[in-house]
C-alpha cells in the first residue's frame, strides 16, 4: 500500500477546528486497513509535519430509513494526528 493512498481527505468540522485550534491537533479520514504507524509515516511524508502520537477511531456507519426503504451508510475510519510543539500546519488556512 502507498503511503500517499492511505490519508482519503481531512475532516474540516467545528470539533476538529477547536482541536487544531486549541490542542494543535489535525483530523483526517483514512483508509480502514490503515494503523497508527502508517498514518504517522503518511503524514510525515506527505505534509512536512513531525508527529507526536495518533488516535485511531473506527466510525460506524448510521443506520437511514426512509419511508419503508432501510439502508446503512458505510463505515469508515478517523485518525486524530497531535503534532508536536512548534510544528504549524497551513493546508487548511485561507
């Protein structure tokens, strides 16, 4: 697997702009199969970044019902990257 398939898109939303904001903390979706230390060599590789320590959270998709119709959005995985002091990101600025 290529390192630079593994991170799919980051997570631009209110709780994820707080913890970069406050805790220095970027949140990306990546691939299910991926672990800890393929997100921390993804991310060091491709964005420049040092990193101190990855969560890993598997998502699990929301059950959606419409009318009689009942289906299941896919489940998907997040990693929580902490950066380490000093380090600046600024792909998501502007």
């Amino acid at each position: 697997m290529d390192l630079h398939d593994l991170i799919i898109r980051p997570l631009l939303t209110e709780k994820s702009t707080k913890l970069r904001e406050t805790r220095n903390q970027i949140c990306f979706e990546v691939r299910r199969d991926a672990n800890r230390t393929q997100v921390k060599q993804a991310i060091e590789a491709t964005l420049n970044l040092k990193v101190a320590k990855v969560n890993i959270i598997n998502v699990e998709g929301k059950r959606k019902r419409t009318g009689k119709l009942a289906g299941k959005r896919s489940d998907w995985k997040k990693a929580i990257v902490s950066l380490k002091a000093g380090e600046k990101t600024t792909i998501f600025e502007g």
